[in-house]
C-alpha cells in the first residue's frame, strides 16, 4: 500500500527500497535509514548554521486496539496514521515508521523550541477529531518527544536517543502529551534501568511493603475499611511507589506475581484487622484490567478467600477508569465473575479517563472513587466545585456510592459532606500507614469513635 507515500517522500521511499531500509507495513523508512538521512541533515545544517527537530511519536495503547479489532485492523490503522503524518509533513521533512506504533519525524530549518512546540501542537491538532479506518470511527492519542539540533545532540543517533528519553518520560508521566528533552532526564533513565535490572527478585527479596489507608463513612464519620497501596523499598533507590513500581512490573511481565501478592498480603492482613479491631473491615486492592480478564486471577481470588476465610464483600478490587472504559469487550465477562465470586469492583480515577455514560451503564460496578485530582480543584475555584457536584451526582444516579480519594482539607471535607458523598479518604485524618502503625490508628479512633467528625466539628 503505497498511498502513505507523499512527494518527496516518495524519492526516499524508492531510495530505502533499493537498499532494503524501508518499513514494509506503510512503505515509510525504518530506524536505520532515518538516523542516516538525519545524520545527512545535521551535517548540512552545521554548515548553514541551521536547527533541525526530531519528534518521535508512540501510539498510546496500541496494544489494546489490536486485542479488541484484531491486527489487520491495527495494521490498516499504521498506514492510516503514516499517511496522515505523510501528508502534513510534505517537503517540510521526512516520516519513519521506526517501530511497532512509533513513528519518527525530522523537521528541518526548526530554530527553537517554541517553534518546535508548534509543530506537535499541529500534529496532535491532526488526529484531535478522530477518523475512519475500514468503516470504523477511530480515536487515537500519542506520546511525543523531541529534541532540537543542535541544543540536544551533534549526530542523529544522539537527537534520536534523546528524542526517545523524552517519549519514556511522557509516556510515564501520564501519555497523550508530549516533552522536550532535558540533560535531567537521564537520571531518571538511569534510575529506571537500574529498578528495571532488581525487579525481578525483588519479590524474593521481600522488598514490597503494602500500605493502608483508611476510608470513612460520611457524614458520621465511622471506619469503613482501607485502600491498600504497594511501595518498593528498594536498597539504593529509597521508597519507590505505585504510580512508578507498576509500569515497571508490567514492562517486566511481573504483574501476575506481583497482584497475586499483594492480594494474599492485603486479605491476610485485613483478616488481622478484623479479629483484633474492626470486625466488617473490607480492604480495597488495585488490580489491572488484563488481570480481571484471565480466569487465572479469579481461581487465585476464590483460593485465597478460603485461605484467609474472608467473605467475598471484604475484598474490593480498583481498576483505574481509562484502562477499564478502553474495552468494551470485557463488561459481560467481568460481570459473571463478579456475580458468582461476590467481590466488589470499584472504578478508581473517576472523571479522570472520561467514560461515555454507556460504557458506566454497562460497566458491573459497585462502586466509584473520584480521581484526587477533582478533590483538590474543590477550594480553587467555583468550576472545581461544580466537577466533583456532577461527579457525585453522576454516581447516584447510577445508584452507585462514591469515595472521594485525596481529602486534604476541612473545606473539600464540609462541601463532600453537604453533597451526600458516601466515602471519603485523604491525607486529612490519616496518610497511607503501615500495618505495625494501624494500633496507633484503632487506639485514637477507640477514644473517639466518631473521629472524623468530632476533628470537623473542632476545626470546622
């Protein structure tokens, strides 16, 4: 297919052809033949005295796209995608195909970072409608890097490599947006090599540490359960935790392992809590979508159940909006595990990943925890209390109870509270403890029963 192929994209195209530097799938250059016409371009801009930029861009959840449509729907999606670059970037530069769903652009005559910034805008201002691929409305979100020569390297394998450190870092940081390229950077590709290289035994080792967070009951204010989180406590690195362990776990392919352990560890403990404190204690854990969807994981659920003798409803299993509302292909599966184990499934981040209003009525969802982001908008200014209203409001209606997460102050507390919230949890009355410091808690909340709201009350 070569209508990805644009003048003068095509004199390239002929040329990788001959030489067999060319990417099969959309005709557009590989990574070899690429750092070659780069490392010509640096060469030529030395001598004028030139800029030159290089974007690398990667397809955010490619990977998922092709699990629900099948991969000759994700190929026909790569050639629409290299035809769309293709035809944007024309005689102002050269497009590559330099991996699976990444995609290189060099820009040539590119002077400064500002000018740099325009030219992702543009690109991201292409894809921002949406468009068809056999039929089919497709939307697509990217993470980009860049680096400009010649502030970000002197040769083209150099731009390319810190082009590529950026892209790790956006697609770290959240996807769907893009970063320029920093000499601090490397540190943090230093760092994740070097978690990247002990994972692996770390779970051996007995370095994961789970944290426990307490949830409320509004308005009265009584203990409901606890949000459990994972950290790392790694040798040199110090504490490292969920939001950095995880991506690492799934890179290394040791997320089973690791949510089998921590779904042990939280009913073992939560088990603890019960005898000894708090008899109807429900834990919460987060779980990842691709877990939920392996009929593995829920035989391990029922296992430790019975080890630990919990009841079903103590158990509450997270999953993050933007990867459950990713797949509409899971909603009847997951809804017949949950029907015949009885767990409780919570959408977490909620309002942060933007679910359509179908896929929450088709979601099996017991509960819904607003994203802490929303939480902390609730003091700045009126649009951030009239976020969390709809949010709250939303989840009523779909009569689903809601936790707030990230309650930090005794303003969001009152406001939370005259909306009918359900749940709360935040830094406000207690930070994520560990479990030796769980006594301490149960010993202040014994003195008060009612702690949330007597500390409200005091500081209202």
């Amino acid at each position: 297919m070569i209508e990805s192929i644009l003048v003068p994209g095509v004199i390239l195209y002929a040329i990788c052809q001959v030489v067999g530097q060319c990417d099969s799938l959309t005709g557009l250059p590989n990574r070899t033949r690429l750092i070659k016409q780069l490392n010509k371009l640096v060469h030529k801009a030395r001598r004028k005295d030139a800029g030159i930029a290089v974007v690398m861009l990667d397809l955010d959840h490619f990977d998922r796209i092709n699990e629900a449509r099948g991969s000759l729907f994700g190929d026909e999606l790569l050639r629409k995608i290299s035809y769309i670059l293709q035809r944007y970037v024309k005689e102002a530069g050269t497009v590559s195909r330099i991996g699976a769903d990444r995609f290189g652009i060099i820009f040539e005559d590119v002077a400064s970072k500002n000018e740099l910034a325009r030219q992702v805008e543009r690109i991201y201002g292409l894809f921002s409608k949406g468009f068809f691929v056999k039929g089919i409305p497709v939307n697509v979100t990217f993470s980009a890097g860049t680096a400009l020569y010649p502030y970000n390297g002197d040769n083209g394998l150099e731009l390319l490599k810190n082009a590529d450190t950026a892209l790790l870092q956006a697609k770290e940081t959240g996807r769907n947006h893009a970063l320029h390229y920093s000499e601090e950077m490397n540190e943090a590709v230093k760092r994740r090599a070097m978690l990247e290289e002990h994972i692996g035994g770390a779970l051996q080792r007995n370095e994961f540490v789970l944290s426990f967070q307490p949830q409320f009951a509004l308005p009265g204010g009584d203990i409901r359960g606890f949000a459990a989180s994972i950290r790392w406590e790694h040798p040199q690195a110090g504490a490292v935790l969920a939001d950095e362990l995880l991506p690492l776990a799934a890179g290394a392919g040791l997320m089973r392992e690791i949510e089998a352990w921590m779904l042990k560890e939280a009913c073992e403990k939560n088990r603890e809590i019960r005898k000894l404190h708090l008899p109807n204690s429900v834990i919460a854990i987060p779980i990842s979508l691709h877990s939920l969807k392996q009929p593995a994981f829920w035989e391990e659920v029922k296992r430790v159940l019975r080890a630990t003798g919990m009841t079903p409803d103590s158990l509450v299993l997270e999953v993050r909006e933007h990867e459950l509302c990713a797949d509409g292909d899971v909603h009847s599966e997951l809804g017949e595990e949950l029907r015949a184990i009885g767990v409780t499934l919570c959408l977490a981040d909620f309002g942060k990943g933007y679910a359509s209003l179908h896929s929450l009525k088709l979601l099996p969802l017991h509960l819904l925890k607003i994203d802490p982001l929303f939480i902390g908008e609730i003091g700045a200014d009126k649009t951030g209390k009239t976020i969390v209203q709809s949010l709250i409001a939303l989840g009523h209606k779909l009569g689903l109870p809601v936790i707030a997460a990230g309650v930090e102050t005794y303003e969001q507390l009152h406001y939370l509270r005259a909306l009918g919230c359900d749940y709360m949890q935040g830094s406000l009355v207690s930070k994520p403890l560990p479990y030796e410091e769980l006594p301490h808690l149960f010993a202040i909340l014994r003195y008060k029963p009612h702690a949330l709201k007597s500390q409200a009350s005091e500081n209202g």
